[in-house]
C-alpha cells in the first residue's frame, strides 16, 4: 500500500465526478424538459433544432401575414358588394324611368336618386381602408402582395382596380345625370311620356357619345360585370390564401413534431438516468471517504509497531 499517492481515492473521485456531472445534467434536463440545453449536449442536434426553431417561428407569422390579406381582401368585397347593390339599384331606375306612366318630375326624381347612388359609390371607392391603407384607387390598379412563407419570395398577390364611377366606365353616363334641370336631361322629341334621353335610350342619329350609342343599361350592365369580376379574383385569391393557411397549418405541426424528437427530452428515460447517477453518486461518496481512510489505516498499523 502506498500512502504518498491515494489512487483508490483518485480513482473513486473520478467515478464520483462523473455520476455527479450526469445527475446535475439529468436534473437539468427534467427541469428544463430539453434534451439539449448547451451545444456540449448535442451541438448537430442544436443547430437542426435552431433552424427549425426559426422555420416554425417564420410559418406561424407567415400564416398570421395571410389571415391579414384575407380580412383585406373580405373587406374589399364588402364594399364592392355594397357597390353591386347600388349599381343594381341604377339598373332598376333605369327601367323605372322608361316606363310611360311616370311624369317629368318623377323622372327627375329618379335622376336625382341615381346622382345619389353615384356619389355614394365614389364614396366607397374612396373611403374604404384597411389598417388605413386605402384599398381602391382613384385610377388604374394596385396590387397588394403578401408574405405567406418563412423564406423570401414566398408571397402572394390579390390586385384591386379603381372602383369608382370612372373606374366603372361610367364617365359618361355620369356627366348626363350633372344636369338639374330635367329638361335638359331629356330629349324633347320624347319629351311627353317617355324617358329616352341620352341618359337612358338609345336614338340612332340623335347623339353620337358613348351613353347614347349604348344606352345606360349597357353602361350599368359592363360597371356590374366589372364589380363581379374584381370580386371572382379577389375570391380567387382569398381561396388560395386559405390553402396556404391550411398548408403552412400541417407545415408548422410536422416541423415542430420532428423538432420535438431533436431537442425534447423524453422524462422517463431522463428519469431512469437521474435515478441511476443519483444511486452511483451516493456509491462513489460512500466509497471515497473509504477510500480516503485507507492511509489512516496505514498510520494505526505503525502506532501499534511502535
């Protein structure tokens, strides 16, 4: 026995170390309910796992960044089925007013009512906002383009045009109806009972602009197709966002279930592994104060010599 170097005592405190390192980690892991909480724990398993971390982080606003465009675009369609009413409105008027048991002054009436009608759907086409950002516009088209994926270049689009009278082709059947004063409104050949005007009937020969070679109900009928047709692309387009949605929906789930089998740690295993460094550690302590008393075993002997 050599007294100058305990190697039992070395050699036991090495063991202690190590069960006591692997309790304090096990412990760690429980507390935490990672499986890796330093890059010493799994440093490829970490930088997979911070990846996905940001993958799921990026779909999770990506999917946010598309419920966004599809209360826009719901929005959006709410005035322009505001705005189909009102041109249906004029539609009706229109054939009202052609009706011969109407009067002068019930056809100004009318008149007067489809100016009303105009203004309140420039008024659409003007006011109508989304987090105060004007959505129609006065002219022309805009396109609305939304971040739906965590990498870039994952976007989609919904374009709305410029829905007001001008927007409608409703120019010139607009500047027919700025007259007040109904006689001006209507042509005096037909001025008796009947409302064609050159707001309202075609008469070859009469005028030549656009109202009065097509007449008002051909120029409401193209303003009520270009209201439905915006409204199929922006349908169009609020489906393909609730796709993406969906998609970016069981995306998220997958990633964050494999990233789940990467970092979290599974408790009862780590259970098992606290539990048996725990039984090591008391049997390396228990083992090192014997170890450590085996010199003092030495110096009895030599008394008892003496």
């Amino acid at each position: 026995m050599r007294i100058n170097t305990n190697t039992a005592a070395m050699n036991t405190y090495t063991k202690y170390t190590a069960a006591a390192n692997a309790k304090a980690s096990a412990l760690e892991k429980l507390s935490s309910g990672s499986r890796i909480n330093s890059a010493a724990d799994d440093a490829a398993g970490l930088a997979i796992s911070n990846k996905m971390t940001a993958q799921i982080s990026g779909m999770k606003q990506a999917r946010s960044n598309a419920q966004d465009g599809i209360s826009l675009i719901q929005t959006a369609e709410g005035a322009l089925e505001e705005t189909g009413k009102m041109l249906n409105r004029m539609r009706d008027l229109t054939l009202q007013a052609g009706n011969d048991t109407l009067q002068d002054e019930d056809r100004a009436e009318i008149i007067s009512e489809m100016k009303t009608l105009v203004s309140n759907i420039n008024d659409i086409n003007n006011n109508t906002k989304f987090n105060g950002k004007e959505l129609f516009t006065t002219g022309g088209k805009q396109t609305f383009t939304f971040q739906v994926g965590a990498n870039a270049g994952e976007t989609a689009t919904a374009e709305i045009g410029s829905m007001n009278a001008t927007g409608l082709g409703m120019d010139d059947l607009v500047a027919r109806l700025k007259g007040t004063d109904a006689s001006k409104v209507f042509d005096e050949n037909y001025a008796r009972n009947k409302f064609t005007t050159d707001v309202l009937h075609t008469k070859a020969g009469t005028y030549t602009d656009t109202v009065y070679k097509k007449g008002a109900l051909g120029i409401l009928d193209d303003a009520i197709k270009k209201v439905s047709d915006q409204r199929a692309q922006l349908g169009a387009a609020q489906n393909g966002l609730s796709h993406t949605i969906n998609s970016l929906e069981a995306t998220t789930t997958n990633l964050a279930s494999a990233n789940s089998r990467i970092k979290d740690v599974d408790m009862a295993q780590e259970m098992t592994s606290y539990t048996s460094s725990n039984i090591l550690l008391q049997a390396a302590t228990s083992m090192l104060s014997q170890a450590n008393s085996m010199p003092q075993s030495v110096m009895t002997l030599l008394q008892n010599i003496g």
